[in-house]
C-alpha cells in the first residue's frame, strides 16, 4: 500500500454564547493518544499517532462575538541519539454558544510520520494557548517494526468510533476508500457500545494456497477470559487488504481488555498461524455486570475495573490509594481474605471519593492517577519511582503548587527546594533537600498542619557539616 500523507484534524463547532468574556477549562488538563503502525515504501514504517483533547478543559475567551480557544501540540520522536521526527501545530476551536460544550465532545486528529524500522521514545506535549499553564504531555517508548516483503503479516490495530464506506479524500481520516474515525482514548461502553477497528494485512498472495485464510477476532478480558469471538474468510488474492469490523460490547462489564486479530491457512494441517495483532482497550459502564464467561471468574459489577486485576496488581493500587487512605481502610484492607474482596474494596474506596456520581468517569480518581504519572515521569530519583518520593508523594496529595524556590548546592549548604501552596490552609510550604546530591529530595519541614515540622531544617538539614 502507497504511504498516505501527513494529515492534521480537528473538529470545529460552531455555537453561540454569552455572559462571560473568558470561560475557564473545566478539570484537568489532558490530551489522550493512540499509535497505530503500518507498513510503508523503501524500507520504512508509517506511523500514525491519534489524538483526542476533551472539548471542556479547553479555556475560551470572548472575540467577535464568538468563543475562541485553541491547543499548541507538539510531536517528538527521538532515537537515543537524535530527533528523527518533529512536527509543531495549533488545534484552533471556536465556539458561539458556551452552552455546547456539556456535549462532551472531543478534538480530534491524526498526525502521519514515516520513520525506519528501531526502538524510539514518542513524546507529545499540549498546553491550553489561553491558559499555558493549562499543559499536559505523554511519552512512551515505541518499538517500530518492519515489515517483511515476503511474509504474511499483519499492520498495528487501530481502533475505531466509527467507520464508514466514503470518496471524500479530502477528509483527514480517510483512507482505502473509508472514513476511519479514531479513538484515542480507546474507552466503550456509554455512549459507544461498538467497538469498531481497522487492520491491513500484507502479502497473503505470495505463498500459493488451496484456499481463504481465516481471520479470528477475540476480545480477551484481564483474566485471559475469551469474551467475545468471531471469524470470517480472507481470500488470498490480493497481496494487500484492509479488514475492518466491529464488535458488540454491550454485554461486557467494566474492564481492561485486548482485542486480538489472527490470520490463520486452516488448509493445513495442523493449522498454521500467518499474522497476529493486539490492542488493548477499555469497557467502562456504571452498575453493568460482566460477560457471563468473565463472570464466572469475578464480581464485575461489584469490582468494576479491579475485577480483572490479579493480586499484585490489586496490592500495588492499593499502595497507590494509601496515600489518601483513613488508618480504618488500611486494616480493613489488610485483614481482607480473598482477591475478590480486595477488588470490590478499592472499587468501594474510589467511589465513595467520587465528586461528580452523575458523569460516567470517577473525575477525582482519573485526577489522582494523572499525578501518579507526572510523578513517575517528572519526580523519579536514582532509589525511587517518582510516585514513592517525597515530592512524588506530595504532588500525588496536595497537586501542583503555586510557586517553587529552588536553592542550588554551594560550598554551605545542599541543594533545596520550597513548594508554596497558597490554596492549602490558608497557604502552606514543603521544604525538600537533596542530601546526597541524588536528585532525591526529602521533605524536612512543612507548615501544613498534618506534615512533618521542623524549623530548623536549615540548620539541621541543609547546612554541610564539612
């Protein structure tokens, strides 16, 4: 298949409004992604990375009778010794009636990069134009692949909202003769109970063959519990196809869970396995129970989405949660007998720290957990993940603070830092220092009121004794 060009989307909705000249972003600020690999010409790979930024959290500000809001994106691909690819771009939107945005839409967008086959690092990085201190940022290690010409095989899963037969190339999301509509996020259930995907298969004519391939999808639960599976013939005429399809959630509880697509020659004998693929996803629904095979395993509707943790993953979100967790729910944890209580347990501990029950997503949970991940990424030291630190610790607790002061290492005293949250009691401070020059930080002193105290801390702490 021809390598497609880069494309750059986004929605625009034009409604009208009035009141206010600025209209805040509502919660955090966040951007979602997905990555879908395909195979390319000359020895290359085309990666597309999807995006999607929740309309809400957007800040709008009164111009022209009219609402404007706009995010900076930008995307960095890096091997471990340069830049391969980089590509910088603003996601204007505009609103005329702020009444629209408790629609719950998204801006969507795919971004296009053809890169040679090698183990990377993809970042991107958005903040709010109207708000730069409204930012989020994402970055992962990618492996790219390349794709053999003589081999059966098959391209990364791209998942999908929608898919429909269309001759409109002008739209960024076509391709193949269709209208691929994705889903960053890769979350179903309410409001979209239809999972639908897009996967091209490469070289099925190369080897003759009596016959079709068979191409078997799964979704597989947490457990490792078929939930859903289907088949349909392949012919082999062509040496490159797109297969889509769809597969029906509604019957499937709250859970992680992969999407595995096979290409098997069933005309042999035993069976040859051609191509494989997987993508892992999410079903999130209030108060549903699970497939009837997964619910033989686990309570679903009582252990939403632990029910398919296995029991270190339960143990290690519980050490996530302890930070805010009363000294009453850490026996009750504690002296729980089985992995299925302790899944219906952490279920039960986030809900009931829910601060908006009416929308489908626990806002102070998915919160908490963005903190947990800026503390992985931004806090971690030589002897600690970022989320064990001190800092990670405080960050996780009490957010970002207003102000930091930041004291370098000199001849009398160690490198320290002085967070100043002003919304805490009444304004509050952490003091952190970095003993050992480690870029470990340990909190000697706060003036919040349940916090380590020591006003001493200079003296004790920071000055060097030698």
């Amino acid at each position: 298949m021809k390598p497609r060009l880069l494309v750059l989307a986004f929605f625009f909705c034009a409604v009208s409004a009035h009141g206010q000249q600025v209209i805040s972003g509502r919660g955090p600020f966040r951007i979602e992604m997905d990555v879908a690999r395909f195979a390319a010409e000359e020895s290359q790979t085309y990666l597309e990375v999807y995006y999607a930024i929740p309309e809400a959290i957007l800040t709008f500000r009164e111009d022209s009778a009219a609402y404007k809001g706009a995010v900076h994106m930008l995307l960095e691909i890096r091997s471990d010794s340069a830049s391969v690819a980089k590509k910088e771009w603003v996601v204007p939107h505009v609103m005329a009636d702020s009444a629209e945005r408790a629609r719950g839409q998204s801006l969507m967008g795919v971004v296009s990069v053809g890169i040679p086959k090698g183990q990377y690092r993809i970042s991107v990085a958005a903040y709010d134009i109207n708000d730069p201190s409204r930012r989020d940022s994402i970055n992962a290690p990618i492996s790219v692949k390349g794709y053999e010409e003589e081999k059966e095989d098959v391209s990364d899963i791209e998942l999908a909202s929608n898919i429909r037969q269309s001759t409109n190339k002008a739209s960024v999301f076509y391709k193949n003769t269709l209208e691929v509509i994705p889903n960053a996020s890769r979350m179903y259930g309410i409001g979209l109970p239809i999972l639908q995907y897009y996967v091209e298969v490469y070289n099925l004519a190369k080897r003759p063959s009596s016959g079709p391939a068979v191409v078997r999808t799964s979704v597989i639960s947490g457990a490792g519990v078929e939930v859903k599976k289907q088949s349909r013939l392949k012919s082999r005429q062509y040496n490159s196809t797109v297969e889509v399809g769809s597969v029906n959630l509604s019957g499937v509880g709250s859970g992680s869970y992969r999407l595995r697509i096979t290409v098997v020659d069933t005309t042999r004998t035993p069976e040859v396995l051609l191509a494989s693929a997987e993508k892992k996803f999410f079903v999130y629904r209030v108060g549903s129970a699970a497939d009837s095979a997964a619910a033989a395993q686990t309570s679903v509707a009582a252990g939403g989405e632990f029910s398919f943790m296995t029991e270190p993953e339960v143990a290690q979100a519980f050490r996530y949660a302890q930070y805010i967790a009363t000294e009453n729910e850490e026996r009750q944890f504690d002296q729980l007998p089985d992995l299925t209580s302790k899944q219906n347990f952490l279920a039960d501990f986030w809900r009931r720290r829910d601060t908006d029950p009416s929308t489908s997503i626990n806002e102070f949970k998915a919160a908490y957990y963005e903190r947990i991940e800026y503390a992985n990424e931004h806090l971690s030291n030589r002897t600690n993940d970022g989320w064990k630190s001190d800092q990670g610790r405080v960050y996780i607790v009490y957010g970002k603070c207003d102000e930091i002061e930041r004291a370098p290492s000199t001849s009398e005293s160690l490198p320290y830092e002085i967070w100043h949250y002003d919304n805490v009691q009444g304004g509050v401070i952490f003091v952190f220092v970095d003993r050992n020059n480690f870029g470990n930080y340990t909190l000697v002193h706060s003036t919040h009121r349940n916090e380590l105290h020591n006003e001493n801390w200079l003296q004790e702490q920071a000055r060097r004794t030698n």
